[in-house]
C-alpha cells in the first residue's frame, strides 16, 4: 500500500502564516492539520487596565478588513456590561455600518481571490487582462461600500464615530439621499456579482456539520439575535463558554474551538442555512434560479451564498435609510456612569461570529477579555472537510490537487486568504510496502 505526505509549508496571511500537513495510507487520511502561526498579537491583555471608552478602539485594531464589525461588537459588549439602553437610530446605524462593510469584505474575497480559482486563472492579474468587466465592477462596490462606511463611521478602516451609548456624529440628510443613491447602485451590481458566481462549477464535497450563526426575530441578522444551530439548541450569547470549547494545540499558535465536542461552520453558509428564508426577495429570487438545496453541506458554497448576501444587505441597508429619507436622523448620546459587570456580544462578521467578553471594575476599567474570531471557529472544520476531500482527489497530479485544497481553504474567507498563491506544495512519495 502507498503512503503519501502533503507539506504545505507557506501559507501566508496578513496576519501570520499557516501550513497544511496531511499524511495518507493508500486512500485512508491519517492526519490533516492546517496549524495556523500568527504573531503574538496580545490584545486581549491590552485592553486590562484601560477605560471602557477605549476598549472599543483598541479591539478594533485586532483586523483592519474587520475594524467595523469589532468596533460594534466591542461597544455592544460594553453596553451590556454597564446596562446601558441605546436607541432604535443607533442600532439602525450599526446596522447599516455592518451592511456596508460586509459587503466591502465580501467584495474584497469574491473577486480578488475566490473568482481567479473559479475561471481556472493564476491571480486577479490574469482576472484583470481576462476578464476586465469582473475586475471594475469589484472596483465600484468597494468604492461604494467603503464611501459608505466613511459616511457613517467618520473614516472607511477603524471608524471613528461609534462610542458606547451612540455615536459621536450620525450622518445629514443629504447623506442619507446619497447613501440610498449609492446603495441602489450597489445592489445592481450585486445581482450581476450573484449571477456570477451562480454560473461556477466548484469541485463536489457535501460533508455534513453543524452550522452556527445569529439567528433574530424574523430577520435575517448582522446585529443581534441568540446564536443558533442548524441541527441542534442554539444558546444565548452570554452561555458560549458552556456551548464552544476553547483549546490551545501544540502545533498552532492560534485557538480552535469545538461546539459541543465537535467541529463547526460559520460565515455565509452558516447564515443562509439557518436564516435563508428571511433574505430579501430578490436574494431569495436568485436563490432559488440558482437550483441550490438549502440547507447546503458543501463548503466551496460559501462563495455563492456570499455573492447573495450582497444583494440581501443592500436591500437591508436600503430599507434601513429610506426610514430616515424624509426627516433625516437626530444628534443623541447617552451619559455612561461607569459600573462594576460583565458583558457578553455577538454579532455576525463577514466571514462568522464574532464573539467579546469583557468584565469591569467599578470605575469601568477592563479587568477581563475574551475575544473569540471567526477564522479561530473555522479551522477545525476546515480539517474535518479535508479529511473527506483528499481520498476522492488523491489520484489526481499533484498541481491539480494544490488547487483543489488551495480552494477549500480559500472559500472559507479565512484571514489568510489575502494572498492569491500562499500554498507551496511538498510531496513525499513513500515506498510502497
């Protein structure tokens, strides 16, 4: 019987790096380890000591593509610690921060590094030479998303204007006509980014797993809501520590979690497994011409069900701002008095929860964090998925099956996606015995 070893020893990240080892006896996977190296980053410990004021921007400071999303779910923690009460406006504007800068992510990860895989391309260079009309109109949904998220949060990366209670400004009236005009914008270009992505074939892998995302009253949620679960009891925000498990392994300098003693999915699948009838009508129109089965279990369909939440946040963001077209939004903040409590928040980041914890002194001073990622919650399952892809693909060349687990990786929109080649593949064929 032949055993084979695959060394994938640079994938590169912004963050850090990562390397894929897996080590097959004939067809039998026997390991399959993505170990995931990032620098000590220590954020959890910069905020002990600090002021609740500036917990939310120094936690932001975690990712750059995800400033928003941490800044909100940062102050949101906070405001549950103190037991502060904001108003539906603020909320209607972390929502449509949320919004924009998801669809700014996802634009990002579509078009840059998913679609080049797709088209059979090397990099979004060829993209650019080959299929100039992607490439623009990648170009004007970021353009348009990141405009937005200057609008409302004072600067397009690490807003500025969130603060616990509100916000320190809130967009004019004429902003507000200019974000309906631009949003508008951007949902056209969404639906011709869905169809897209709806005409790819990914490679087959249906690999059953449990599915965690936010699930709220009716809607399909960013903001708030319990965290949900496909196939079992979902749990409320403050209980993870008694629903996912945090472990440190040896290999890895980053965390892996279980949820419930098993490997687990989040992002944009997730979502749409769990909350896809609460999607807009026209996302739900392309959902359906699409011919996918929901729930779905393969997770190359990442990348379609983020091509629809696209057009559902702009119909979201739409519906959110036309409230405020005619009357426009009033300036309001809440006086924080500073308490001794514990605090507990999720919210959806683009590519899955995002979870802060945080516990105060008496004077409102961090005396405890936990902040527990996305990408952290992923690599678990990414191995679990690999485990069930590699037999069905060992026998194909060696460059094939590169691309292949270059794309499993990729299509779960991990932090160490932002390089376009970061496998370099080692193979070593043992003798047969």
């Amino acid at each position: 019987m032949s055993r084979k070893t695959y060394s994938l020893d640079e994938l590169t990240k912004v963050e850090g790096h990562a390397k894929l080892h897996v080590e097959l006896d004939g067809k039998t996977v026997k390991r399959a380890e993505l170990s995931v190296f990032e620098p000590s980053r220590y954020f959890e410990a910069l905020v002990i000591g600090k002021s609740y004021q500036e917990v939310p921007s120094i936690s932001q400071r975690i990712c750059g593509i995800c400033s928003v999303v941490h800044t909100v779910t940062s102050i949101k923690a906070i405001e549950n610690a103190m037991g502060v009460k904001i108003s539906k406006q603020t909320a209607d504007l972390r929502r449509l921060l949320l919004c924009s800068s998801t669809i700014h992510s996802h634009t990002a990860h579509l078009f840059f590094f998913a679609a080049p895989d797709y088209l059979g391309f090397d990099d979004v260079i060829e993209l650019a030479r080959k299929k100039r009309e992607y490439l623009d109109l990648a170009i004007e949904l970021q353009r348009l998303s990141s405009g937005i998220v200057k609008t409302i949060g004072g600067r397009s990366l690490h807003p500025v204007t969130p603060c616990v209670g509100g916000f320190h400004s809130v967009p004019k009236k004429a902003d507000i006509s200019n974000m309906i005009r631009d949003f508008e914008r951007i949902k056209d270009l969404s639906v011709k980014a869905a169809k897209m992505f709806m005409s790819f074939r990914p490679p087959k892998l249906e690999n059953r797993t449990e599915y965690l995302g936010l699930a709220g009253k009716g809607e399909y949620p960013l903001y708030d809501g319990e965290i949900s679960a496909l196939a079992s009891d979902g749990f409320r925000p403050e209980d993870y520590m008694k629903n996912i498990e945090e472990e440190v392994i040896f290999r890895s300098s980053a965390k892996y979690t279980k949820f419930r003693g098993k490997p687990y999915m989040v992002g944009a699948l997730s979502r749409l497994n769990n909350n896809h009838e609460y999607m807009s009508s026209t996302a739900k129109g392309l959902l359906k011409r699409s011919g996918l089965h929901v729930p779905c279990y393969s997770p190359f369909m990442n990348n379609f069900a983020q091509s629809l939440e696209l057009v559902h946040f702009s119909d979201v963001a739409l519906d959110l701002l036309r409230r405020y077209e005619e009357n426009g939004m009033k300036e309001e903040r809440i006086d924080i008095k500073p308490r001794k409590g514990e605090g507990f928040a999720a919210c959806e980041a683009p590519r899955g929860i995002l979870i802060h914890h945080y516990r105060f002194d008496s004077n409102g001073k961090a005396a405890f964090a936990n902040i527990i990622t996305p990408t952290c919650q992923n690599v678990r399952n990414m191995e679990y998925d690999m485990q069930k892809l590699i037999p069905a693909i060992v026998n194909k060349p060696d460059s094939k099956v590169k691309r292949i687990l270059e794309m499993l990786i990729r299509a779960y929109d991990p932090c160490f996606s932002c390089s376009t080649h970061f496998l370099d593949l080692d193979i070593r064929k043992l003798k047969k015995h």
